[in-house]
C-alpha cells in the first residue's frame, strides 16, 4: 500500500498557497474555490492552511492510521509537486519533518518495495481520480508550503 495512505502528516504542516487561475472559478475541473480563501492578490490558499493549527480542508483523515485528499483529481499544483520521501529515490525534506512532527518514522526505500516495477497498478488513482486497484482507497495529497 502507498505509504501516503497511511500518513496524512503534511497536509497538516503546511500553507498550500497556488495561483487564484488554478481555482475552478477560473478553470473548469481546477481547484473547488469553496474549499479556497485569499492570500494576497495573486494566491488563494486552502482554507485550513493559512494559520496554525494547518490542516488542509480537504484532508479526510487520522494522522498516522489512514489518510486521503478528497479533492485529489482536483489538487493545486503545489500538491502535486511534493514526493514522499524515496518514492521517486529521493528523500524528500517536507515529507520527512512532516512525518517527524506527528511521531511517525522517517519513509525509507524499503517502504516502496511493495511496488513492482513491470506492473503499473500501484493502488493509487492518477490525476483523473480512476483508481488502478478496485480496493485500493484513494491516494491522499502530499502538500507543500
């Protein structure tokens, strides 16, 4: 299972701050502008995000035990953009403080050998929400700053 799936820890660690162009008042399919607030004249970031406590309003989740994005199809590009750590054979700063803020460990690359290369089911939708794996629950967003 895709180790974001059980984690969740970044979307309470960090501002997710994007271009008010990504929101779906601007571009259909983007992000729910419901779900947004202003950041200055150019950003909107998640609501949940902007002050402390973080945690991203589209977070559906218990840190450490289960974790999804409910918009993940519909994520801002920030989102994107962030790895879990060694998922792609880096470690990944974000991921790791993020982790270590809740008690969790450190991801290592032994946490990734559930993957088979020859085969692209890897559990986790794409970016057009269709779920490679008919049990697998959807894949939770990492989150940047």
């Amino acid at each position: 299972m895709h180790p974001c799936l059980t984690c969740g820890a970044c979307c309470t660690q960090y501002r997710v701050a994007f271009h008010w162009m990504e929101s779906d008042a601007s571009t259909p399919g983007g992000v729910p502008a419901a779900l947004t607030e202003p950041l200055d004249r150019h950003r909107l970031c998640m609501r949940g995000t902007r002050d402390l406590p973080v945690q991203c309003v589209a977070l559906d989740a218990e840190i450490g035990v289960r974790s999804r994005c409910s918009i993940h199809p519909q994520r801002p590009s920030v989102c994107r953009e962030v790895d879990a750590s060694w998922e792609n054979g880096v470690a990944s700063r974000q991921c790791e403080q993020a982790r270590l803020a809740h008690g969790l460990p450190a991801l290592t690359l032994a946490d990734w050998r559930w993957r088979d290369p020859a085969d692209n089911d890897d559990g986790c939708p794409d970016d057009n929400g269709n779920d490679n794996s008919p049990s697998s629950p959807p894949t939770p967003t990492p989150i940047a700053a």
